[in-house]
C-alpha cells in the first residue's frame, strides 16, 4: 500500500514533464494530435493581428488554455463558459462571464477577436 501511494505522488508530480499541459501536449498525450494543429493555427493568426490593446472573447473558453498566446495583444479577455467550466480561482486578468454560444451576454461589434473551439 505504501509503494502505491509514492508511485502515485511521484506520477503526479512529473506526468507533465512527459505529457505536457494543455495546451502544449507533448507527443506522448492522447490529445497531442488533436491540440497541435489548433496551436499551430492560433500563433500563426496572432502574428499577423495588427496592433495590440485588442478585445478577445473566447467562448466556451473552460480554464482558458489559449490566453497565453493572446495574452501580449489583448486589452481584454473574455472569457465565456458555463459556471461549472470556468475556474473559481482564475489570477490572471481574464473576465469571466457565464453564458452559452447560443446566446452571448454582450453587446454587438464590442469584439475584435472570438475564439471558440468545440470538441478540444
């Protein structure tokens, strides 16, 4: 019982040295070839956004996982989820509204950029 409980603390705290986090799954993580086009993708587009200080809503945002590619270029980062994804404790200067793609909580044209990326 013992050796389990250490072999379990020792795979929770190094699992990410060898899958990653998302985003930034290693080639060892089921999601490896499901997330590295959409990374490739996202750094592609966010060198070509003109200026910076730009409004990003990203919904179905869950914990956000693509705020550090925007990150530099917004002024805001809306993030949009339903209240069970959203995390409770978010630090970084994201606003977080609940809400559903169906029906989005904000005004018309107060965007310059909207991220949704269902099934990832």
């Amino acid at each position: 019982m013992h050796l389990a409980f250490l072999l379990k603390k020792v795979v929770e705290r190094y699992q990410h040295l060898i899958l990653g986090r998302h985003p930034n799954n290693t080639i060892f993580s089921f999601n490896y070839h499901n997330v590295r086009h959409i990374n490739r993708f996202l750094w592609a587009t966010r060198n070509q956004l003109p200026g910076n200080a730009l409004t990003l809503v990203d919904v179905g945002a869950g914990k956000s996982p693509y705020y550090p590619i925007f990150a530099e270029l917004v002024e805001d980062y809306i993030a949009i989820d339903s209240i069970e994804s959203l995390p409770q404790n978010e630090v970084r200067p994201i606003k977080q509204m609940v809400g559903f793609a169906e029906k989005l909580s904000i005004p018309e044209v107060s965007a310059d950029i909207i991220l949704s990326n269902a099934g990832t």
